[in-house]
C-alpha cells in the first residue's frame, strides 16, 4: 500500500457554526464518502482526521460532542481515526507514523477547510517528502472577512461586504499557490469518476 486518502475535518462541527449556510460545498460528506469508496476499491489506506479545541466551549470543543464524522461517513475496519488540534493534520498526531509504518508515499487530500487545514497538510506532506494529490472540488470553504473588519459582524454583513473574499476566490488562489509546487490539482471525477447512465 503506498497511497492513503485524508479526510480532513469533515466533521459536524462546522455544521454547527452560523457560517455554515456560506459553506462552498454543502454536499462535502458526500464528496469525501465517494472519495473514500473509490481508495478502498482501489486498496488504498484511508486516513479519517478530526480538528478539536479542548476547553474552548465552541463547536470544536469535544465536550459539546460535535467532533465527530458528518452524517453519512463511517470509518471501516481498520481504517485510522486521528484528532488534531493544530491547523495541519501532522504536528499533532501520529500521522507521518502511521504513514511510514503502512509504507505510505502518497497523500490524497480532501476536506474542510480548503486554504487552511487542508491546504496547510499538503503543504507539510510535501516538504516531508510525500508526492500529493490536493482534490480542490472535495474540499469546501467559506468567505473570509478582511483582516480589518470588525470582529462580530453577522453574516448577512459579513457577505454583503465587498471586501470579503468570496469562496471561488480563496479556492482559485489556494490552487495557484499548491500546483507545480507543492501538490498535483486533481477532481474527484479524476480519482472516483461518477457512474455512468
């Protein structure tokens, strides 16, 4: 085996926040079960990642019990289940272990969120050594504020404002900043093209 899948973050926590109705793929469950079908029938390892906040008291708070797999995504036998809490799914696991141990030379990244764990993992992997497939469209996202927008604005403001960067934006930029250098663009259609008929 020397490719694994990484789901990141796909988690009902994100559910649970106000921005959820901004999300750029609300179907991201969905997108992560089809990728994760797809390296099984392939033999591939499929590495599930959880983000947690300890103590914090908001959505990624294991004490609220919403870091957990969004609906309709289920680890199978055998198949890892990591928390983290730093912004890269390696810094605060066992991750580079398990993919050495499993003789791992490829990651597959998917998740939430796009620019930031997500992209940050490829980031990391590729310096680590690891050959990376970032899967852009089974990753999703949300507007970012600008960094000098008051802090506390609903999102109704939060979206009307033209400075806010939209999320086909932040998902063009994070692409221009991993090709060529830190990760192959791929499509899910590329690694579990659809049924046909």
């Amino acid at each position: 085996m020397n490719r694994a899948l990484l789901v990141i973050d796909v988690q009902d926590s994100f559910r649970r926040r106000p921005n959820w109705v901004a999300v750029s793929a609300p179907d991201i469950a969905a997108r992560a079960a089809r990728l994760a079908a797809a390296a099984r029938a392939a033999g591939d390892l499929v590495v599930w990642v959880l983000h947690a906040e300890p103590g914090t008291g908001n959505a990624f708070d294991p004490a609220l019990g919403h870091v957990r797999l969004m609906n309709g995504l289920a680890p199978a036998a055998g198949e890892p289940v990591m928390t983290k809490t730093s912004r890269n799914a390696f810094t605060t696991t066992g991750l580079q272990q398990l993919l050495t141990e499993r003789g791992v030379g490829e990651v597959v990244i998917c998740g939430i969120q796009t620019e930031q764990c997500c992209e940050t993992t490829a980031r990391l992997a590729a310096d680590l050594g690891y050959r990376v497939t970032f899967v852009t469209d089974a990753t999703a996202t949300f507007p970012i504020e600008h960094r000098d927008a008051p802090p506390g604005r609903p999102l109704a403001e939060i979206l009307a404002d033209p400075a806010t960067l939209p999320t086909d934006q932040i998902i063009a930029r994070t692409e221009y900043a991993l090709a060529r250098r830190f990760a192959e663009i791929a499509s899910l259609d590329d690694l579990a093209p659809a049924p046909v008929g």
